[in-house]
C-alpha cells in the first residue's frame, strides 16, 4: 500500500466513522474502536514514513475534527441523559426530611406522581 492509498483508507475510515456519529451509532463505533485504532496506527505510520504525504492531510484533519466535535456532542448528550435519569430516580424514591431530632424520615411520592407520563 502506497502514500495515496493509505490516505485515501484513512479519510474513508474517518468518513464512516462521521457517518456513524451522525446516525446515532456509539455502539458500532465502540465495538470496533480497536480495531479501527490499530489500523489507523499502521495507516499513519505508512503515511509519516513518506516525506511529501502531508499534501492530503489537510483534508483529513478537518475530518477528524468534525469527528471530535461529534464525539464531544454525543459525550454531552450521554451525560445529560444520565443526570436525567438520576433525577428522575431521585424524584420517584421521594424526599427525605429530618425531625426534631435528627433522625431521617422519607417522604414517599404520592402514587399518582410515581407514574411516567408519556407524550
């Protein structure tokens, strides 16, 4: 494999991997990550062993950082869902209060408020 092939795999790897991010697809992307690390490692090494490869970087690092920015959107998207969820739960077990001496009491949710309520 030559410099122009190696660098038209790694912009066809980060094409597919925009692909999936766009489509919602953290699993397949997960489950392949490292295999696809392994080959993108020997693909970069090929291409930094040829001197005057770097005329076709340029396109693969805009791909890769559409790809991290995907990536960073869909870590958020994670971590608010998760808050989400926490609340929710948190909310469903009810409110602990305290009395006059301290001791912890919980406050269950009314039945009605434990019931999801779906759009």
């Amino acid at each position: 494999m030559d410099a122009a092939d190696a660098l038209a795999r790694l912009t066809e790897r980060l094409e597919e991997d925009g692909r999936a991010l766009r489509a919602g697809r953290i699993a397949a992307l997960a489950a392949g990550a490292e295999a696809a690390a392994a080959e993108t490692g020997a693909l970069l090494a090929r291409l930094a062993a040829v001197p005057h490869a770097n005329a076709g970087l340029a396109r693969l690092r805009r791909l890769a950082a559409e790809n991290a920015a995907l990536l960073a959107a869909a870590a958020e998207g994670v971590r608010d869902a998760r808050a989400r969820l926490r609340a929710r739960a948190a909310a469903a077990a009810g409110t602990t209060t305290y009395d006059g001496s301290g001791r912890a009491r919980l406050l269950a949710a009314p039945a009605a408020a434990r019931l999801e309520r779906r759009a």
